[in-house]
C-alpha cells in the first residue's frame, strides 16, 4: 500500500470556549485530490491552519510520507512542500504581480534586481500553467479573480508536494475554473497530494478522488467520492434538511424602494434598474460585466459621472459611503474582509459600526442600547458563536457574513444591495442566508443581488438584471428565466431560431 503522502493523527485544536477540532483523523495519498467538506464552523480553516504552521495543535500530529512532521511555522510548512492558499488572497498590495510571486528571491544581476528577468520568468510560469496575468500590475488594482491567480502562481513557484486550496473558485469564471482544473490534474499526474476546499458539490465530483466531511470540528467519515451521493454527503455534513434557492417565494413587491437612470462611471454605464420594496432583483453577469462596479456606485467607493439615484423615491446624491448610509442603501460587499469588517475586532463592534458611521442626530447612542442591538442580532441572524467579544477574524464565512448584515439591519435600510453574498459560504449557512433574504423581502425591504451564481440567482430573484461589457444587456422574469437565457444575454449570444430570450 502507497504510504500516504500526509496524515492527520487525532488532531485536536481549542481556542478559549469553542472546541474548533476534536480528534480529527484522516489520509491524503500521493497523486489524489482529497475534498475537505464541512459547514463553516466545522473546522477546515483551523485544520488548514494547522498544516500551514500558524497553528498548533494542542494534542495529535501530522505526518508526511510517514514520518512525523512537527509544523511549527509557515517557513517550516514551506521548506517540507506544504503550501496553502487560502480563500483570501494574502498578498501586498502595493507590490507588482511578478515581485509577489517571486517574493524572497527576486532575481539578480549585478547586484540589482533583474526587472526584465522577473518579468519573462512570471510570463513563462504564467503561460505554462495556462494563465493570463501582467507582471507589472500592481496587485491593488486587481479584482478578486485576479488576486487568486496570482496566489496560485506564488505557491506552485516552489517545489510543492502537499497543496491545500480553501475554496479557490469563490470568484473565478468558468474558464478561469477550466484552467484550474487543468493545473490541478497536472499537479495529480506529478504526484502533488491536494486538499480541495469547497462547498460546491459539483467543483467536488468533477475533482476529487476522495471526500472527507468534518461536523463540528470531528472527522465524520472519508469516502470515495464517486461513491456517494450528494444528499448523503450534505446531511453527514449538517444533519437537516436544507432549505435551498431553487423554492422561489415571490416578495410582497410594493412601491420602489431604488431607482437607477442612465448611471456612468469610469468603468460602467449606462445603467438603469429598479427595486422594489418587498422585492429581490437579481444582477447577473460573468465576471469582469460590472456587477460588482454598479455596487460600487451604490455604496459610494466609485464616483459617478451622470445619471440619478433614487432612493424611496427620492433623488440622494451619493459622494461617499456615509451618504449612501444616510439615504437608506446598506450594501454587502464581495470582498467583506477588507471592505466591510474589522476583522481585530469583536462582533459587538463591528455590529455597532452602522450606528456609529452616522449617529443619530437627536441623541447619542447609549452604550446599553448598542449591547441589546447586539444580543438582538447575536439570536436573530443565530451568529456562531454567539460571544459578542469574540474577534470576526475567527469566525467563519458564512458568520462574518451574518456579522455584516446585521450591522445594515440594525440600520432599517429601505435597500439591501449585495454583492456575491454567498462566497465562501457553505451550503448550510447558505441556507440559512436564503431564507433571511426571504424574510427580509416579505418586511418590505428591497433587494439587489449581485451574483455570478446563477441557480442561486434563478431561485432567489423575482427578476434579474444582466449585465455585459459594463451595460444591462436584458431584464427577465423569474417566469421566463433558465440559465441558458441569462447566458445568452451575459455573452450576447443569439438565441436558438424560433426562440427569443424571453421563452427561456
């Protein structure tokens, strides 16, 4: 038998009451790839810290190729071949593309940096692997997508043996998937082991060889994967009964909650739409469309040129993301990490934030107040775990995403505008989150969802706005919506002879 390339014995890992893993057993064999399964919560993040080196644990060990490893940092995790690339990109942002991959050993000539050398060295490993990037960009002006490329490229500069991957396609397009599992299926024919972190169950079945489903911080089972289905793999995981986006309940739609006329910025335009209250508006596209851009205009981070906003009604001049918050708009964006929590800070703070960005102008809010807003939401939104001094860095996804919705909903917006609102979440806390929107939408609040999910945009919306080359290329009812016909609009494809968009 094939001495496994690495080994989990009895890892446990506790941080000061929660028990984020309890004996966590299992394999990963040279040349497999191995899917890691889990609601947020159950533990993989901790798990995959634990391989990296940033933790350790506090009882168990790891072993690879048969001998036991003591992992005691990230320098040590890299010189035995480990590598982990995590959902959000750890790179700086101020530096080029090529200098964060190359970091640590930039080459040189003459005792300079040879600028010409690292750039065709980042082109060659680039066009090898099938990607497409600039050497010289700056990695604070790229987009998610981007920044993950970059990622991969930085860890597979090294000789890799072990490659962990947390979630790598949250924001990638369906080419840029192809590619990855292109590259991943050369690293298997190399022997590379790799655990594949994601909650998409059929990233799980076109991938992996084998699938280990952890719950609350235990090793549940490991399976083949073909041999197991996905309503098992989904209720060893959560043990319930899901509530999915695919049972569309249409919201109690009323007066208009936003309207957009004719918006320009620098990267979209022209853009109208419009929301009602009580209603979910989707806003479909692949990625690079200017879904995520028009959120941007919304909150108040990217100017616009022209065109109006209204808000309930009434015209709001939107400067900056206090003014977007003073009009009634609460927006979740994409990358909530670094655009929507303080993730050193506690959950109660960064709940308070919303109050805090625009005080009300009659009174101050009390501290006693604050305290009771969060408890509110701590049981409302059911935060795990529900310590308002727990730090948001320590949470899951799926958590930190309820930490940001509850700061808006303390707010009463009129508008509830988010941007990819399920990334990196499970299927659980997805569940969970559907059925908040759906409660949301029947208060009376409008929604727009900006997604690149179109089966969770089909069952959650009541329409959907699509979106191409930075303008809306179509609007379609739920009742006449199918994934092909949002992709013929998002691609501008011609629809089939004898079929417009409309008959799906």
């Amino acid at each position: 038998m094939t001495t496994p390339a690495l080994e989990f014995h009895a890892v446990s890992k506790s941080f000061p009451g929660v028990q984020a893993l309890d004996s966590v057993s299992f394999d990963v064999r040279p040349g497999e790839v191995h899917a890691l399964l889990g609601e947020n919560g159950a533990g993989k993040s901790t798990l995959l810290r634990v391989l990296a080196g940033d933790y350790q644990p506090d009882s168990g060990y790891l072993s690879l190729a048969g001998e036991h490893a003591g992992i005691a940092s990230p320098r040590e995790a890299h010189r035995l071949g480990v590598q982990v690339i995590y959902q959000e990109p750890n790179l700086a942002p101020s530096l080029s593309v090529a200098e964060n991959i190359f970091m640590g050993h930039l080459p040189v000539k003459a005792r300079r940096v040879d600028w010409p050398g690292l750039h065709r060295a980042t082109a060659r490993r680039a066009d090898k692997l099938g990607l497409t990037v600039d050497p010289t960009r700056r990695v604070w002006s790229l987009g998610v997508a981007q920044r993950q490329v970059v990622e991969i490229l930085k860890a597979l500069e090294s000789d890799v043996r072990i490659l962990a991957l947390d979630e790598p396609t949250a924001s990638l397009s369906a080419t840029e998937v192809g590619m990855l599992f292109a590259l991943i299926r050369r690293l298997r024919e190399d022997g590379v082991a790799v655990i594949y972190v994601s909650h998409r169950m059929e990233e799980i079945r076109a991938i992996s060889d084998r699938v280990t489903v952890l719950r609350d911080g235990r090793t549940v089972d490991t399976l083949t994967t073909s041999a197991v289905a996905d309503a098992r793999l989904i209720m060893m995981m959560i043990g319930r009964t899901l509530m999915t986006a695919n049972a569309p309940q249409p919201g109690r739609s009323g007066n208009v909650a936003l309207t957009v006329r004719e918006l320009v910025t620098d990267e979209v335009g022209p853009v109208s739409l419009q929301v009602k209250a009580g209603e979910i508006v989707g806003l479909a596209g692949l990625v690079g469309s200017g879904r995520s851009r028009v959120t941007k205009a919304l909150s108040g981070t990217s100017k616009a040129r022209s065109g109006t906003i209204e808000v309930s009604g009434a015209a709001v001049r939107i400067r900056g993301p206090a003014d977007s918050i003073r009009a009634g708009i609460a927006i979740c964006p994409q990358d909530r990490k670094a655009l929507a929590l303080v993730p050193d800070r506690s959950i109660a703070e960064n709940i308070a934030l919303g109050g805090r960005a625009v005080p009300p102008r009659a009174h101050v809010l009390s501290r006693r107040r604050e305290a009771a807003v969060v408890r509110e939401y701590l049981t409302r939104l059911d935060i795990r775990p529900a310590d308002p001094s727990r730090l948001v860095r320590t949470l899951s996804g799926g958590n930190q995403q309820k930490v940001v919705l509850a700061r808006w909903l303390a707010q009463s917006p009129a508008i509830l505008v988010l941007d990819e609102p399920t990334r990196g979440v499970d299927v659980g806390a997805k569940s969970e989150l559907y059925a908040l929107l759906r409660d949301l939408a029947a208060a009376g609040v409008g929604l727009l969802v900006a997604s690149s999910d179109l089966v969770e945009l089909l069952g959650l919306c009541d329409r959907m706005y699509v979106m191409r080359d930075g303008e809306i290329s179509g609007e379609v009812a739920r009742a006449d919506a199918t994934e092909e016909s949002l992709l013929r609009l998002a691609m501008k494809a011609p629809a089939p002879a004898g079929r417009s968009h409309q008959d799906g």
